[in-house]
C-alpha cells in the first residue's frame, strides 16, 4: 500500500531506482527498434549496425527460436494472427521441465491457455497484462523475435545479439512482473477492468480522502463511495486497506 500523498516510503529508493531501471529498459527497446530501422533502411554497412537482426517469416524464425531452446522461453501473445497461432501449436512440443512463460494482452487472454500450465511436468504459466505489449519472443535470454511496429503481415526481426536479447528478455521480465495469474484473470469481474475501477482502486491504495478522490475523478461524493462499495464487494474486501492490497495481488494496480 502507497503512504498519503506527500510521504516518502522507507524503500524510496528503491521505488527510484525500479523506475529508473524500467525508464533505461525502454531506452534500450528504442535503441533495437532504431537500430533494426536504420539496418532496414539505411545503406548496408554491417558496422553501423550495433545488434545483428534479419526480417525473415515470423512463422518459420518461432520454430527455429522454440526449438533451440535449452532453459527458458519468454513469450508476449497480443492477439490473432500467424504470430499466437504458431505459438499455440508449438507449445506442445516443448520439453517436459523447460520453463516457459507465456504473457497475454487482455485481447489474447484465451481460457484455453490454461491446459499447458496443467500437464504433467509442463513447467509453463501464463499471466495477463493490462499495458501495450509487443510480440516478442525470447529464447534463453540469448536470442529473441520481435514484432516491432515497422513490420506488417507476417514479417518479424530476429535479434541474435547477446546485450539486445538480455535487454529484451528484461524488458519481457518487468511486464511479465506486472502481470497477473490467467485463472485470476478470468475470475475478475469485468467491472474491476475498468478504467474507472483502477483509477478508485489506486486512491484506495494511496490513502486518498474519499472528497479529494470524487474531486480528482470528476464524480459526486456519493458516486465515488457507490463505486468503492462495489469494488470492495467484488474483490469480497472487509476493508479499503484490504481491497488495495487485493487489487494489487491480482495486478489490477502496481504495487
């Protein structure tokens, strides 16, 4: 739970340094994206190109990527298309014990996912997020395939460079953070998904005062407090502390 407006926490710090930590990630992905660009675009000089990429078919790069893969497979399913279908088919085939983590956006969240967290020695999970995602795969934090938004169809960039493929495998870590268990996800009443709900949970969180709340969203008092009963009643709270702190362990809200 987040102190009054105003108080500084104890791990402030360390607040700080995650926030700078995720700000230097994000560098990092424009830095791929700028450079993949520039290799697309600009003149074919092998030194000016820092991380070695290929655009090749996002469907023939997947298995190439899933099937060397000897310690983990992080992968970001945003919707349809060749993309998440191929990721579903090859699922299945992964060893028996190797980690996989899927990451859905809410649009990809398919119930169906569930079956591969359950078979015997599948060591897969899958969580959802509510952010912008790309598709990315990353395959032993050493060679990754990213849908980036310059390509289209079926196109895709396979990122062989070692320092680019840990910042994404990174990258893919701190959403993957933030995500929340698949099943949690479809337990949530979609009156919680709201953009209205997280605004209200996030003041429940910050110790807000229900007046400067209702002020801050624009809603009568009595409106705010009506919404804040529902959400507690949802998210079966006894206590405004209570359904913050729920709200944060399902990953509505950021801790």
């Amino acid at each position: 739970m987040s102190p009054p407006a105003g108080e500084r926490t104890p791990d402030g710090a360390d607040d700080d340094h995650a926030a700078h930590l995720e700000r230097t990630l994000l560098q990092a992905y424009a830095l791929i994206e700028s450079t993949v660009s520039l290799h697309r675009e600009g003149p074919r000089d092998p030194a000016a190109v820092v991380a070695r990429t290929d655009t090749v078919p996002a469907g023939e790069a997947l298995e190439e990527l899933v099937g060397r893969a000897r310690h983990s497979i992080g992968v970001v399913r945003v919707g349809t298309g060749e993309f998440a279908d191929t990721v579903l088919r090859l699922l299945p085939g992964v060893p028996a014990g190797l980690p996989v983590r899927v990451l859905c956006a809410t649009d990809a969240a398919d119930p169906a996912l569930g079956r591969y967290t359950r078979n015997p020695g599948a060591r897969a999970e899958v969580r959802v997020c509510e952010g912008e995602l790309r598709e990315i795969l990353v395959v032993d934090g050493a060679a990754a395939l990213v849908r980036g938004a310059a390509e289209s169809g079926t196109r895709a960039t396979v990122v062989d460079d070692d320092a680019a493929a840990r910042a994404l495998e990174l990258l893919f870590a701190g959403a993957w953070s933030r995500g929340r268990d698949l099943a949690d996800h479809h337990q949530i009443c979609p009156l919680l998904r709201t953009e209205l709900a997280r605004n209200v949970l996030e003041r429940l969180s910050a110790g807000t005062i229900d007046e400067v709340a209702a002020r801050d969203l624009k809603v009568s008092l009595r409106t705010y407090r009506r919404h804040v009963a529902e959400i507690m009643r949802e998210l079966d709270a006894n206590s405004r502390f209570q359904a913050g702190a729920r709200a944060v362990e399902l990953g509505l809200i950021s801790p």
